[in-house]
C-alpha cells in the first residue's frame, strides 16, 4: 500500500491501517521538521515518535556517522579512496601508458608478441613444443614400452672392434697398452715349478724369501728405506709384511712405520707406529690403515726406523756398498732398493723418487 501525502505542513499526521509494506511519499515541498516549528509525525508504519537519523541530501553524506563502516558495508576496497596517479598508494587510469603491451589474461598468452622468445625466457627446451609420439620430431612417453629393461639392444659391437666407426681404446677402459703388458706380466707356463707369492698367501714380495742371506741387516735410524715390489695384476693392499731376524731396543714411539707407495710417489697406505711391534724377533703383518685398490703396475714398501737400536731385517745381497745388484740397470727414479735423505721423522703423503739414494739394504718385504 502507497499512501501519497502532499500540503504545507505535516503536523501531527498519523497514518492508520498501515502494516511493514506500507511506503509513506511525501511531497518534498512539506518542510518536516524535528522537534522545530513544526509537530512531529506521530506515526509511520506503526511506529511513532519523532523521525530522527536521516541523512541530509545538501550534506552530500557528510553526515554519515562512519563513512569507513559505510564503505564497507556498499562493499567498496581500497582503491575506492585512492586517487589516479602513478606512485604508490595511487591507483592506475585505465589509459595509464605504462599499461601499453600488457598482457591480457583472457588472451591466454596469445597476444605475446614471440612465442619463441618467452619460451626462451622461461628456460624452456627443445623439447617443450614436441608432442609425445614414437616417431622422428616427438618425445617418448614415461611408460613407453621401447625403454623397458626387456627390449633387446641394437648389435654395435662391430662399431668399437679395431678399424670400427667407434673403437674402444684400451686406455678408455683401464686397460694395459701391449708394450706395457710385455713388460708386466709373466706367462704361467715362466714361473715353472716355482714359488710364487700366492704359494705363501702374499699378493707380491720383493723376492723369494728363501733367497734371504743368514745375517739380514739393520736400518739407519732417520732414513726412509723403499723396496721395490711388481704386481702383475690389480689387486687389494691392505698390509704389508717383513721378516726380524733380531727385535730393535729403545725405538721411538710415533716414528717407526710402514707404508705403500705407487710409482709416482703417491702414499696409498700407512700403518699404525710399530715400535712395540718391531721390539720382537718373528715375521710382522702389519695392516694399512685402509685397504687401496692398486691397478697392475710398481710399487714400493716404506720402512722408517728410530731409535737406538734397529731391528734386523731378512735381506737378500748386500754386495757393494751403495748399488748392489738388485738395482742392476735401473736408473735414478726407477730404483729397486734406494733410501731417503737422513732425518726423516714420518712417511710423507708423498715423495720424489728421482732424489732417493740406490740402497745395499736389499731388504725383503710383501703385500697382501
């Protein structure tokens, strides 16, 4: 129900039978006044009392109690109280220049102006606009059946023979070249019917221990002493061996030891101090303190005694007084038997085996 009320003034108006949906218009040349010269509305929509709280058309809202809340409650963000401009805390005209050649998401990344060159961007490859497939120009699905374990391999073995499109070396797989094979190994018809290393349970030795002279011989304290030994093939070292004819007195505890070195002068493997040990006649296994996977090749075990007295070491000759005959047409470098300058407290990480002097001490020694 619409009640239309027009005339000069509204003075005690009451507007009967009206329920909720009762609107009142009033003709806006009625002046309505609160509590002024004019009554009062006694009653709208069945509710009575003086009209208070409206808002005032000439205040523009500058009358409203909260304009944060009415904001808020006309569901307006931030940007409704940011002026246009182009420095923070101010909003972008929709013509802002800086807009120019932005990128649309309804497009889709179609108006990119190089579809090449984002891809570039991103780091993408080759393969990023390939479909999967099973021919030339695609890329293989994860559970394509071509790369199962099962699939038998294309035959190329005649691509890496010798005169193939790809042969394989013997250095590009750790092999022995046929002049350095010559010169290491040893037929087993050679060895006849004798004792080899493998026959005592050794890996190699210096030579047969039952060559060794009656008497053995001492080192000089302060000097690393290197025997020579070959391996005819790779092997796992992780203890080196000799033979007390007589135990040492009063050896210095930290500097008597063994060790390995390849033929670069590299020390592949150390003991512990041997002090006590070598403070008793018998034959030493002396265990490296890790255990070096050596290739085919010569090496050298290092022995380094102080003290006052040195144990005496199984030998074989000692003919001569520096260059005996187990260092027979070997040059510096290459020696068989040979010692350090004096002095020496520990077994460096490495050494260089041109400036080790050729030895009479032609000790015997092993690996294992």
């Amino acid at each position: 129900m619409i009640i239309q009320v027009t005339g000069d003034g509204l003075d005690g108006l009451t507007v009967v039978g009206a329920t909720q949906y009762t609107t009142v218009q009033v003709d806006t040349a009625i002046n309505i006044n609160n509590g002024g010269g004019g009554g009062a509305v006694d009653s709208v929509n069945g509710r009575t009392g003086a009209v208070t709280g409206l808002l005032d058309a000439a205040s523009n809202l500058a009358d409203l109690t909260d304009a944060a809340a009415a904001r808020s409650n006309l569901g307006l963000g931030e940007a409704a109280t940011r002026s246009v401009g182009t420095a923070s805390g101010t909003v972008a005209a929709g013509d802002d220049s800086r807009l120019t050649g932005a990128v649309q998401k309804a497009s889709n990344l179609a108006d990119l102006t190089s579809a090449s060159a984002a891809r570039t961007n991103l780091g993408l490859g080759g393969a990023a606009t390939l479909n999967v497939g099973t021919t030339t120009g695609t890329v293989a699905a994860g559970d394509d059946s071509r790369l199962a374990n099962a699939r038998t391999p294309t035959a190329h073995a005649a691509s890496h023979a010798s005169g193939g499109s790809d042969p394989v070396t013997p250095a590009a797989i750790g092999a022995l070249t046929q002049a350095t094979a010559d010169g290491l190994y040893t037929s087993i018809a050679a060895y006849g019917n004798l004792w080899t290393p493998t026959d005592h349970g050794l890996t190699a030795w210096s030579f047969d221990p039952a060559a060794c002279t009656t008497t053995g011989t001492t080192l000089s304290a302060g000097y690393i002493y290197l025997i020579g030994i070959v391996l005819r093939q790779a092997a796992a070292i992780s203890k080196v061996g000799v033979v007390l004819g007589a135990a040492g007195s009063g050896l210095t505890s930290g500097q008597c030891l063994a060790g390995l070195y390849d033929a670069a002068g590299t020390r592949r493997g150390i003991t512990a101090d041997q002090s006590t040990a070598w403070a008793s006649a018998g034959s030493k296994t002396m265990s490296l303190t890790g255990s070096y996977s050596a290739a085919a090749g010569r090496y050298y075990v290092a022995l380094l005694v102080n003290g006052t007295t040195s144990p005496t070491f199984a030998c074989g000759s000692t003919l001569g007084a520096n260059f005996t005959p187990g260092n027979a047409n070997l040059a510096a470098g290459s020696y068989r038997f040979c010692r350090s300058a004096s002095g020496q407290t520990s077994l460096p990480t490495s050494i260089t085996l041109s400036g080790y002097t050729p030895d009479a001490n032609n000790v015997w020694a092993a690996v294992s």
